[in-house]
C-alpha cells in the first residue's frame, strides 16, 4: 500500500514528485507542440475538409455553392482534357525522378571525394533549389528559344540543321519542362545523397579493398545498400514534388502548346481561378490527393524488400 506522505513530515513521496515532474513534462511538451496544432488545424485541416465538401458542390465564387453530389467526380471520368492532364503528369514524374535521382548520386559521389574546390561545387549545385523558380524558368525560355536560344546554337553548332522547336512542339515542350526541372532538383538530392553517402563506415571500403573488390562492386554491394533508407526518402519526396508540378508549366509554357504540359495542378488553377470551377477544381485537388496517397502507400509497402535501416 502506497504511503502519500514522509513520515509526520507532510513532503511528498518520491512517487508522488515523479508523477507531479512527468505532468509538468507533459504540459510543457503540448504547451510547445500547440502553436504547430492550431496552425496546422487552422490552415491546413480545416481548408482540406472545406475543399472535400466544396468537391460535391457547383461553385463560382459569386453564387451560393449547389449540390450536385458526386456529379464532378464522374465528369472527371468522361474529361478527354483531365486524361490529357494526367498522362502528362505521369510522364513527367517519371521522366524526371529517376534521372534526378540518378545524377544527384553520381553527383555527390564525385563531391564526397577531396577534390580542390569541393565546397565551391557543392554550393553552386545547389543553388538552382534556392533560387525562384520564376527567373529559373524565365532564364530556361530563353535557352530553349527556337532562333536564339543557346541550346538551338549549341546544336547548330555541332550539325543539327533542324533542332526542335522546344517550347512550341507539342512533341518537346513537356521533354523541355522534364530538363529543367531536372537541372533545378539535382541540387536538393545531391544534399541528402552526400549526407548518406558520409555516414557510410569508411572500415566497409577499406575491408572491400584488401578482399579484393573492384569499385564496382563496393558501389553496389556497400554503396548502394548503405544508402537505401536514404534512396527511399529521396525517392518519396521526390514523387510527391513532381505531382504537384505548376511554376514551371505556369512560366514557360502555360499549359500548351495544345495542353501538351498542362499538368493536374495547373489545370486545378485554371478551372478554380480562370473558369471560377471551385466544385470542379476541388475535385481534382482530391483526385490528386489520392493519387499521391496511394503511390506513398505502395511505396511503404515495398520498401521493405530493399531498404536496410540498420
């Protein structure tokens, strides 16, 4: 039986004053973790569960909001354009992710080594992630230009005599989109990938060495499995980022040539801020949402079979 005090005393026990300590950690820990809550109630719950219900609505902003159930899911299922959108959207995500991926890791491969000037190298790869995506893009417009820009003079010059139209080919404009983007993102994989690759266990390469082990295969029998758990954080933030590409569509070609890089979320802003279809735009939004979940999802459930966290 528990005695709640000490002695004729009356101080607490010392099972009283943990229990009082850990209600004060408690308190401190939700005190610090309120601001976050009502934040993320405020401005990201409550407008999630407002665009749901605005979804089964027909809203043009200036009219009270109609229902109409789940009308704008099914018009999504017959919309010729949406298909458009999401097979666009499909192929940049994976035109871009596992290139970037794969140039972010050849990359920090190289700047892991002690090269002069490695930092320099380091920061400049890096800045096209903190720089706007807007004079990112501008700058890209003018790259890509059909008479003027220099990757047209780049092939001129080496013999092409009839370079793409970039930005102005339904064939190219999207491949044009997918080598920025991927120019712009290496920067932010490289940075993880070069974190991951220093937290390797040199003694791994140097016992590889003396068995005999080519580069090779310390590349892929301790390179690549050590960085797993790296790869697989990479590789889902990534994919989320690329579905919901907008700035550089919005910039550089907005949307066409003949909604050749219109993607979901630019078509989300054209029908909610141009055609004032907020039923219809948050229908996609959600559409969207699920299209993400489940990829996420699926990429937890494998990751099992290949991701070494130890």
């Amino acid at each position: 039986m528990a005695v709640s005090t000490n002695g004729d005393t009356g101080q607490p026990t010392p099972r009283r004053r943990t229990n009082r300590l850990r209600h004060r950690t408690t308190l401190a820990a939700y005190g610090f973790l309120l601001p976050n809550l009502v934040g993320f109630l405020v401005f990201t719950f409550l407008p999630v569960l407002a665009a749901l219900l605005i979804s089964f609505t027909n809203w043009d902003l200036l009219r009270p909001p109609e229902w109409v159930g789940i009308a704008n899911y099914e018009r999504l299922v017959s919309d010729s354009t949406f298909h458009r959108v999401l097979r666009n959207t499909t192929v940049y995500v994976l035109g871009t992710v596992p290139i970037q991926m794969a140039l972010a890791l050849l990359v920090a491969m190289a700047l892991n080594q002690r090269i002069p000037g490695r930092t320099f190298f380091r920061a400049a790869y890096f800045m096209p992630v903190v720089a706007s995506t807007v004079a990112v893009a501008l700058v890209w417009r003018w790259i890509f230009h059909a008479d003027f820009g220099l990757l047209n003079s780049a092939l001129y010059m080496i013999g092409v005599s009839d370079p793409p139209n970039w930005l102005s080919s339904t064939r190219w404009a999207l491949p044009a989109i997918i080598i920025m983007s991927i120019w712009q993102q290496v920067g932010f994989s490289m940075v993880l990938f070069l974190a991951g690759l220093q937290g390797v266990p040199q003694h791994l390469y140097e016992a590889a060495k003396i068995d005999g082990a080519s580069q090779w295969d310390r590349f892929v029998h301790i390179t690549i499995p050590m960085l797993s758990s790296t790869t697989f954080f990479v590789l889902v933030i990534s994919v989320i980022n690329s579905f919901q590409v907008f700035d550089q569509a919005f910039i550089m070609t907005e949307g066409g040539p003949a909604n050749a890089t219109n993607t979901i979320v630019f078509n989300i802003y054209r029908y909610a801020f141009q055609f004032f279809q907020m039923g219809y735009a948050a229908s996609m939004a959600w559409v969207l949402f699920a299209i993400i979940f489940v990829v996420t999802v699926v990429q937890f459930r494998y990751q099992r079979q290949w991701v070494h966290y130890d």
